[in-house]
C-alpha cells in the first residue's frame, strides 16, 4: 500500500513539475521575455520590413489578450497545485482533479500558440520562412537564451 502510494505520488509529482515547465508562460523556464514568439534578432535576421514587423507585433498582442484569461485561470489552478504539493502528505484524488482542470486551458493555449505560429508565418515571405527554418535547425533556437536547454526547440 505505502509502496503503491510512494510510486503514485512520485510519478503525479514528475507529471506536475513537467507539465508546469512546459506549459508555463512567455517569460518563464529560460523562454525569456519574448516567450515562444520570434525576437528582435530573429527579426533581423530575416529581414522583416516595417509592415511585417507590426503585423506580427499586432498578431503578438491579439494573441496575449485573448488569452489573459485562461493563463491567468491556468496560474491560479498551478498555484493551488503547488500548495497541494507542499502538504506533508499530498491529496492525490485533489491533485488528479486540478490536473484534470488544468488541461483543457493548457490546449486551449496550446491550440491558440499553433495558430499564432501559422498566422506568423503567414506574414513572411517564401524566403524568409525558408531563413527561418534554417535559423531554427540544429540547436533549435533562433534567439539566444531561448529554449530549455534540452535538445531541439519545439518549432
């Protein structure tokens, strides 16, 4: 029983701390300031015109309001989650069931990223997408200080 409980407990507290680093939001866990969205020196990089770098600052905004709620909501559960942890002896049926209230608003800001990504890439031309693959191959990042350090970014 204290086995079963030990092994339960340990794989809910992996889940939390992986799912609270890859999910948190622009500005956490090594993304700095400019989150999963493409920074100054990427925009350089690929040479974005004055139309195009508002595009995608206005893209950037949309995207952040939209979403202020659900990361707000998000915040809110994950902090409930962390005092649940910090208990001598974890709830895991509350923990399961924050969980499984996080995840819904975890793909909705999921869903809205991805949708982001293709509206920016949208923006671009044929070149500079093609410049920006490339620039995103091999360690992953296109910006420096970006990414978690582990492997290749998600793009």
């Amino acid at each position: 029983m204290q086995r079963t409980l030990l092994i339960s407990t340990l794989v809910g507290l992996i889940a939390v701390l992986g799912a609270t680093t890859v999910y948190a939001g622009p500005g956490r866990h090594g993304h700095g300031k400019h989150g999963h969205m493409m920074c100054p020196k990427m925009m350089e990089k690929l040479g974005l015109n004055a139309k195009q770098k508002e595009e995608i600052k206005t893209l950037r905004a949309e995207m952040k309001e939209e979403t202020k709620a659900t990361r707000e909501q998000l915040n809110g559960l994950r902090e409930q989650l962390h005092t649940l942890w910090a208990e001598d002896l974890p709830d895991e049926t509350a923990i399961l069931d924050l969980q499984r209230r996080m995840d819904p608003l975890r793909d909705q800001l999921r869903e809205r990223k991805i949708q982001f990504k293709l509206d920016m890439l949208r923006v671009l031309t044929k070149e500079q997408r093609k410049t920006f693959r490339e620039a995103k191959k091999g360690n992953g990042k296109g910006c420096p200080g970006r990414g978690r350090g582990h492997g290749k970014g998600h793009w």
